[in-house]
C-alpha cells in the first residue's frame, strides 16, 4: 500500500519537535523504504519521532522511528535505537 495522511496524527509538539503516531497494514520494509513519508514532508523535520504501529492487519509490531532526512521533498526515516 502506501502512505495515508488520515493514519498520521501528532502526540506532542514543542520547541520545534514533534512526536508522531502512524498506523499501518504496510510492513516494516515498505514503511522504512525510501519515499514512504513523501507526502509529509512539508510536516516533518529531521530528529521528529514516529512512533508507528505496523501490519495491523498481519502481525503487528510497533516501532520508534527517527526522521533522518527531509531535502526537496525527500523524507528518509530509520529505526530509532
């Protein structure tokens, strides 16, 4: 599938920070591959957190993700450690 505006809402928002939530029936690797959170750019900043359920309807699992690009449209994403 593919990204869905409606699945992504902000749990916490300060200095210049936010906290997201994501839900998805993708899998982690569609979640994580390049381009996924293209259509957010214009919300999301690098160090932004998502906090992302993921294959809700397979066998889900939930991740903390960190935004770690966002350039000309661009939003790459990895797993938050």
């Amino acid at each position: 599938m593919a990204f869905n505006n409606s699945n992504l809402s902000v749990l916490a928002y300060a200095n210049n920070f936010t906290l997201w939530h994501y839900a998805s029936v993708d899998n982690a690797a569609e979640i994580a591959g390049a381009g996924y959170f293209n259509n957010a750019a214009d919300m999301m900043r690098i160090n932004d957190l998502l906090l992302i359920n993921i294959d809700t309807d397979g066998t889900p699992s939930t991740k903390f993700y960190i935004v770690t690009g966002n350039s000309g449209g661009s939003v790459t994403i990895g797993v938050y450690t």
